[in-house]
C-alpha cells in the first residue's frame, strides 16, 4: 500500500508549504504539481468539483511527489467513503463544532474495526494491495477546520479526540463569522488565530492554515505553523492576469 507522505511528515512536525486548488481542471493541477510544493488541496466545498472530477485530479497529482488533500463539501459519511474508495489519503473536513462531531468524523474516515468505512475500489488498487485492510488506517489522515468561536472554544476537546491527525485555521470564515467578513486582517481574527496556534501547540497536535496575503503568509510559516497554503490557482491566474494587463497598458501610455 501506498505511504501517506503528507502524514508521515506531519507526524516528523517537518513544516510543508502547499496551493490551494479550485478551478477544477486536471491541467492547472497538473501545472501547480509540477512545482516544488509539498501539497495541494483539492477543494470541493467552495469549487465545482464532483467525485469523479477529483479522481482525475488525484490521478494527476500522483504523477508527482505532491501530497493531495481532498476538501469535501460537506462532513458526509457517504460523501466522505466515495473520496477514500477513489484513492485519497487525507481529507480536511469543514463544519465540526465539537469532540462528538469529531468522533463521529473518526468513524466515518476508518474501516473496521476502528470505523465503518467498506472496502475500497481504487484506493487499494482494485485488490491489488493484499496489506490494504490491515495498513489503511494508518495512512489515513484526518484534518479538522477551525472556522467558527464555537469550534475554537472546543479546540482542545476536538484535538485531542483519537484519530484526529491535525487541526486547520479557514481564515476567511473565521474572519466572518468572529464579525469581520473579508478582513483577515482584524486584530481580533489575527488574536483568535495566535490563540489557536499556541494552544495547539501545548497540546502537541500539528496546526495549518491558509493564507493567500504574503506578509501573513510568511509570518504563520515563520511561527512555526505546521502546513501552510500560501496561494490559491483563482488567485495567482488573476494576479498574473491583472499584472500583464497593466504592464501592457503602461506600454500603450507610454508609447
């Protein structure tokens, strides 16, 4: 069976720097992969991507030493199963506000007789990994979000819930939902995050976080967060787009 890369570093607190993907297209993936990032997320909760559209995604990144991430929709148990029988490794789920939400989240990634999960298809080679049932859960890992106060006031309990791999900071929702909807900035969505970064870190659980400004960006990877998103495709495709179109405006004026 195939090692978790992305796991066995987190496990080795190796700090990893990755993309965030969400135009839903197997060649922008296969462009970002070919890059030196550690991973990259392919997002389906806030991008048009289905199951089988992250199968082909998968299959792109696997031609790479790019770790993949699958973001589902929503924290399905069905929804979930679908994406580890398609071969992903590591998920981070959004919208778990408590332990017990957490637990039932630890089930719903494991198979037995740790959870509930059935056999997979392509995750074990179509039958060709004789070891699959018995190493999967060890290669499975599980990322939780942290986007809400309530999520926050239960980050230890949530944490610390067995099979929990890591915890995540979604900036932009905790921004909006701590009443500060598009600025990240806020001191209090910069404290909340602090906040979150060192209790984590007393409790000895890996922390990430996603960060398209690059001053922040920078900051988080020089705190020690443990995995750190620093761009996202939409972004850098309409910054480079931007970017060439007032460089040739600026030509025109000139000329």
């Amino acid at each position: 069976m195939q090692a978790n890369r992305f796991k066995a570093q987190l496990l080795a607190r190796k700090q990893q720097i990755g993309i965030w993907s969400m135009l839903a297209s197997s060649n922008v993936v296969e462009v970002l992969t070919q890059s030196s990032y550690d991973w990259i997320l392919l997002d389906t909760e806030h991008a048009p991507n289905e199951v089988p559209m992250v199968l082909e995604r998968l299959r792109t990144a696997a031609q790479s030493s790019v770790s993949a991430i699958v973001c589902p929709s929503t924290n399905d148990a069905v929804q979930i199963k679908r994406l580890l029988d398609i071969g992903a490794q590591t998920l981070l789920i959004p919208m778990v506000d408590t332990a017990a939400d957490a637990s039932v989240l630890v089930a719903a990634v494991h198979y037995p007789p740790r959870g509930g999960v059935s056999m997979a298809t392509r995750a074990n080679r179509y039958g060709r990994d004789e070891d699959y049932v018995w190493r999967a859960n060890d290669e499975i890992c599980l990322l939780v979000q942290i986007e809400t106060p309530t999520v926050l006031a239960n980050l230890e309990r949530i944490a610390e819930v067995d099979g929990v791999d890591a915890i995540f900071i979604g900036p932009s929702d905790l921004a909006a939902t701590l009443g500060h909807i598009g600025d990240v900035r806020h001191r209090e969505v910069q404290a909340a995050i602090e906040d979150a970064r060192l209790r984590a870190e007393r409790i000895g659980k890996p922390i990430g976080i996603l960060m398209t400004d690059p001053v922040l960006a920078a900051r988080y990877v020089e705190q020690g967060f443990d995995y750190v998103a620093v761009a996202t495709d939409i972004g850098l495709l309409r910054a480079g787009a931007e970017a060439r179109l007032k460089d040739a405006r600026g030509v025109v004026k000139q000329g």
